[in-house]
C-alpha cells in the first residue's frame, strides 16, 4: 500500500477516532509529507519498505537542514504515532519506529508577565472599551461597533488571563458554555476532553459587557466571540490583538496568547495554589507538563532574592 494513501488515513483516524483538533492533524500530516517525500527519494513508495534505518536517516537529513531540537523531537515523535498505528492496523507487518529516538527539546522558561504588567494590559483595554475614538467623526452606528469590539477584546484578555485557557479552546467557546452565576466556563481542550474551569468577577464583568454589545453585531451562530462579519472569532485575530498588547511590554519571549497562560499558571502558584489544581485548571495530562511553572516561580524567587538580599 503506497505511503501517501496510508498517510490520509493516518490522518482521518486522528479527527475520527482520536478526535484530535484541526491544528494538530495539520502537523502530523506536515510531517509525514516531509516523510513520504524523503522516503520516495530514497526509492521507497510502499508502506512494507518503511524501515528504522529509513526513519533514522530521515531524521538525520533533517539536523543536517538546521532544524531545532523541538521539531527533530516532534517530528520522532509523530514517526513513532504513525510506526505504532500501522502495526496495531496490520498495514504493516512490524513498527518499524518502536527503536526511533528524536532528541530532547531544549527547555525554554516561558514568557510570564509581572502582575503590574498585566493590571497595565486591562486598565489600557478598558479605557479603550470606554471611550473606542476619541478623536473620530465616524457615524454613531460605526462607535458602537468600535466600542463593541472593545468591549470584546477586554474581555478575550481578561478569560484568557483569568482562566488560563489555550488560545483555540477560547475561540472554540459558545455562549452556552459560560455559567455566569457560577462563575465557570465549560472548556474543550485537546483530544476534545472538556474540563470546567473558573473565572473571576472582572472577568464576569467583562463578559457581561461584550455579550450585551455582542447582541447588537448580529452574529451569526453560537460562538461567544465573534469578528467583524459576525462570524466566530479566529486565532490568528487574537494572536494579533496579543502580540499588539505585549509590543511595548518588556520582557523576553514569544508574545502571543500562551505568555498570558503562562503567567495566569505561574501567579497561581506564586500566591500558593496546589500543583495538582493548576494541573487541573491548565488541562495538562501530566503533572510533569505543569512543573515547568514551578521553575519559573523559583526562577523569579531567584532573581528577586538576587536584588534584594544584602549577602545575595
């Protein structure tokens, strides 16, 4: 069976049975592409031809091109979904990437903002909620719109710090997924496993604001956030309206919407919260995942003690 046919069905068992996301199945099949391009240059069109040998020198070819760690890893790491796949299939008559080893992704401490920080962030984007033009003629009907998605974007800030959420499990939100008498939202993370989580009264606040606004955008369909056409909202619309934010914030690191997930996990623990309750609320399989926020609270203690302390 040729490698290019086994790969789309790789791909459609990972949406069907493993209910993996959009985004995901898109890196895997980027991936085995590369594969299957490497292994037809090799002469092997077939899935019986695949071998270890074949997979190493793939590997191989790929740190000779300069890639990072982190992708050689992700890379290993989807050979061996896939090597694994289409034993259990019997597509193959072994799994050829049981032995395949990638290397470690180096650790990077993520990018978490100060607390004044982030208090500056909201007091910027209510007043911007407040009054959206100052200076603008526009038409009334164009301020209230203006002020609308104002309104929209304190309140995208102000779940996504509040509640620690990935960036497309914020997007992935409907109205009815908001409980503002309790005060939680209902999540659908990754392998669509749905957890509930809490948020604060500025953020209750927030949301309330946007979802009178958001009745007078006519939006078209469910979603609790929504664009300029009234369609949901997309990621890349809130990873710009983020990294606009964080431009002229110091501080080192990627500035998209992850650094507020960062810093929304490392305050909580910073003020004392339970490692296995941030796992929770953070939707991570493994408590290892979380403890990255652990070094950076020590990290920060570190620098902090580094100032202060006379005999530091």
């Amino acid at each position: 069976m040729s490698l290019d046919l086994v790969v789309s069905e790789f791909a459609r068992y990972l949406s069907a049975e493993r209910g993996f996301s959009e985004h995901t199945v898109r890196a895997y099949r980027s991936d085995l592409a590369n594969l299957v391009d490497f292994a037809q240059r090799q002469g092997v069109g077939d899935v019986a031809a695949l071998d270890l040998e074949l997979l190493r020198s793939w590997l191989w070819e790929s740190s000779n091109a300069g890639l990072a760690k982190s992708t050689l890893a992700r890379r290993s790491a989807t050979a061996r979904s896939f090597g694994l796949w289409l034993a259990r299939t019997g597509k193959a008559p072994t799994d050829a990437a049981a032995r395949l080893r990638g290397p470690r992704p180096e650790q990077h401490l993520p990018r978490v903002l100060t607390r004044t920080q982030v208090d500056g962030i909201l007091a910027g984007l209510a007043a911007r909620a407040a009054n959206p033009d100052p200076e603008s003629r526009a038409s009334l009907p164009a301020l209230a719109a203006a002020r609308a998605f104002a309104l929209r974007d304190l309140a995208v800030i102000e779940l996504l710090y509040a509640s620690a959420l990935r960036v497309s499990e914020l997007t992935g939100l409907d109205v009815a997924d908001v409980d503002r008498s309790r005060l939680t939202v209902l999540v659908t993370g990754k392998g669509s496993k749905q957890r509930t989580v809490p948020f604060g009264l500025p953020a209750a606040d927030a949301l309330t604001a946007w979802l009178e606004a958001r009745d007078t955008l006519e939006p078209d369909g469910d979603a609790l956030f929504v664009g300029n056409k009234g369609k949901r909202l997309g990621t890349r619309a809130v990873y710009a309206l983020v990294a606009e934010l964080l431009e002229d914030v110091p501080g080192s690191g990627p500035a998209g919407p992850h650094a507020l997930r960062h810093t929304a996990a490392t305050h909580l623990l910073d003020g004392g919260a339970d490692l296995r309750a941030v796992q929770e609320l953070l939707g991570h399989a493994s408590l290892g995942t979380t403890q990255i926020y652990t070094h950076v609270s020590t990290e920060r203690l570190r620098e902090s003690y580094a100032l202060a302390h006379p005999r530091a």
